[in-house]
C-alpha cells in the first residue's frame, strides 16, 4: 500500500481541493460531511482531514445526497456540545436550515461535483524524459483524492510509474502483457495502490510484448477492449506510456479520449513535436478516431531565455493545444519521485503543487 494512505490535509489545503471557502468548513464538519481530527506538531495542535474523510466528501457532493437530508432548524451545537466551547474549535455560526441547504446547494455547482471530461486518458511523447512519468503519477495521485475512483496503467518496461506509485514488487506481478498476450482478465492484473487508486503495474518483461503482439489478431484494439470491461468501476483511467512509436502506445491511442503530450521546453524536445502530433493523426486517421489533444509544457525556468522561446514557440505554433498551467522545474517534483510520494507531501505550497493543482483541475474538467 502506497504512503498515499497516510496522506491528511490542512483545513485550507481541504478548502482549495474542494473549491469552497474555508468559513464554511465548520458547517459541513457540524453537519457531519466532514470528519476532522486534531494532531499534535510540536506545541501546535492542528485540526486535520483525513484523506477518507476527504474523499467521502467529494462522493456526497457527487452523489448529491445533501438533497435528502434533513437539518435542525438551527444549528450551532454539536449534540449537547455548546460551540461556544473553546475545546469545540472555531464557532459554527447559527444559521437557519435554508441557508445551511443553500450553502451545500452551491458545493454541487463546483466543478469537482462533475466526472472528468475525458474518462480515458494518457499522458504520451515519443521522446524520453519529458516527464510523462511523473505527471502521471501527481495528476492520478491527485485526482483520487477528490474522491474518484481512479484506474493507472503502466504502459512502460522501466515501471517509472509503478515506483511512483510507491509500488515496489511490481517486477512479481502480472502486467499489461499477460492481459494482451495471454488473455489474462484485466480484473487480475489490477492492484490496489491506496484508496480509490488502482494500477496496472508494469515490469521489465513488457520489453519483450511487441513481438507477440505484432502477430496477434486485432491487435491495436486489444487493449480497448480490456479496458471496456473494467471502466464502468472507474471515473478516470490513465496511461503512463514509453517513449516510443511502439504497438503498445498506439493500442492506447486507440483506447484513449485525450492524449496529454508532456513537452519539456527544451528546444529538442520541441523539435520532436511535429514527429509526435503527426503520428497521433496518422492514427485518428487509420482508425477513424477523433482524439482530443493536450500539450503540457514542462519543465519551465523563467530564468532561462531558452526556456521562455521554447514555451512561446508551442503557444504560438500549438496555441489550440497547449495547457494553460505550466509545469515549472522544480526540485520538489525530484524530491516527490525520490520518497515515492506527492508533491503535498514534500510542500503543500510550493511551486510543483500548485502547478499540479491547476494541471489537475485543467486536464480533469476542460
Ligand atoms: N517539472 C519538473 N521539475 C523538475 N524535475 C522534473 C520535472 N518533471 C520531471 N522531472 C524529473 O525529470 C526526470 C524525468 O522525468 P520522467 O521519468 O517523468 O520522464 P519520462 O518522460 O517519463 O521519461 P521516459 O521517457 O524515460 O519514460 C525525473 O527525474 C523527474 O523527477
Ligand atoms: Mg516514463
């Protein structure tokens, strides 16, 4: 099981995940859609959300089950607790039942209140070490945290994702070539990684699948139809794909909604752009597909005069594609790949959380 787990949040690190004003924190707490605990650092005792009580929050808001509840007609006590208590925490403020409804009326009109856009997604370049790797690993990471049910899958020999994910015997189990090559059901390559995270983890021996999977019938469609019989149990499934123009890129090609192109902005990198897009075309035109396509720029320093021409190189020649958050260098994306964890884990609000905050939002509901 990943560190995931562990993983709690501040009252206004929850608030910015969910999209609402920290004030109202303490009415959802009172109206018992948020559990919240104290933990004690050093002399501070901080009030805390666990990642559970989190993610149990989003599938209310989801579900939209506040509809069906029912509200003391005012509120400001906490059983026979009087809020004025100050072991109570901050003071929930008395409101009338119709304002509480009206409050959690709103939540449903936040963008975290919908499904992703795109359900099937991968994150995609042919060159290598643009940070395919570890955008996925965040972007999953992340999302299953606002509560959906997310499905990872790990396309690439190196396993990059699998370790990101903090999975460390993936080399044991079976992967995308035993689904592929030796109609293994998907339902038992699957993994549980944390909750609502799952992984198709990926080992060494997926170097050797293009041959096989050469010669099999359908092959480009094979793996579209394993993920048919399991995407009904996800709200979100994506690929970490190899740095290739492999059979196994292009089955994603022809599973995915949206492909997420990460481009690191070096000029090599986006040299390899028109070699990148016009594979993915030949693609959509062979098997009549309609992809919708997503540059990332990468690893950003403001600093260099290289890195600020390249970025305006891909803004003005792929002004339709490219993301609006851009993915700064930043050691704490390093530092989160090194202890296998998030970049909420390293520094909730640094540089690389925040860009991963947006990248998130942007690749889940645009
Ligand atoms: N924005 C960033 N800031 C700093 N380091 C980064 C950033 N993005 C990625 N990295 C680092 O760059 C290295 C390569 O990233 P990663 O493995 O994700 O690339 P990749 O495209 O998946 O590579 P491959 O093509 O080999 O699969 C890693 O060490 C990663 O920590
Ligand atoms: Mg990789």
């Amino acid at each position: 099981m990943s560190q995931l787990q562990e993983f709690c949040f501040t009252p206004s690190e929850f608030a910015k995940l969910a999209r609402i004003d920290k004030e109202v924190l303490p009415i959802l707490e009172d109206q018992g859609l948020i559990e919240t605990f104290r933990r004690k650092s050093g002399n501070v005792d901080r009030k805390m959300i666990t990642l559970e009580s989190a993610q149990a929050y989003f599938h209310r808001v989801r579900d939209a089950k506040f509809q069906g509840m029912t509200f003391e007609p005012e509120i400001g006590r906490r059983g026979d607790q009087p809020l004025t208590d100050v072991a109570a925490g901050p003071q929930v403020p008395i409101l009338a039942a119709e304002e509480v409804q009206k409050i959690l009326d709103r939540l449903m009109d936040t963008p975290v209140a919908h499904p992703p856009h795109h359900k099937k997604q991968m994150f995609y370049n042919v060159k290598g070490g643009t940070g395919k790797s570890t955008l996925t690993a965040q972007y999953v990471m992340r999302a299953s945290m606002m509560g959906y049910r997310v499905l990872a899958i790990d396309l690439d020999a190196q396993g990059h994702l699998t370790l990101n994910l903090d999975v460390l015997d993936g080399h044991e189990l079976p992967t995308i070539y035993d689904v592929l090559i030796n109609d293994l059901p998907i339902q038992d390559a699957i993994i549980s990684v944390s909750p609502g995270l799952d992984l198709v983890p990926a080992s060494l021996g997926l170097c050797n699948i293009e041959i096989p999977l050469n010669s099999k019938p359908r092959r480009e469609y094979r793996l579209a139809e394993a993920l048919e019989r399991v995407q009904d149990q996800y709200d979100l499934i994506v690929t970490d794909t190899n740095p290739a123009a492999s059979i196994l890129n292009n089955s994603m090609l022809v599973a995915a909604d949206l492909v997420n192109v990460v481009c690191a902005t070096s000029p090599l990198s986006f040299h390899g752009m028109s070699l990148v897009l016009s594979t993915i075309q030949q693609m959509e035109k062979e098997f009549r597909r309609q992809l919708a396509l997503r540059i990332i720029p990468n690893m950003y320093d403001n600093r260099e005069v290289i890195s600020q021409e390249v970025l305006g190189e891909l803004r003005s020649q792929f002004s339709e594609y490219c993301t609006k958050t851009v993915v700064n260098r930043c050691a704490d994306l390093n530092e989160a790949t090194k202890r296998r964890s998030t970049v909420w884990s390293v520094n909730a609000r640094g540089t690389a959380a925040n860009d991963i905050d947006a990248l998130t939002e942007e690749l889940l509901f645009t």
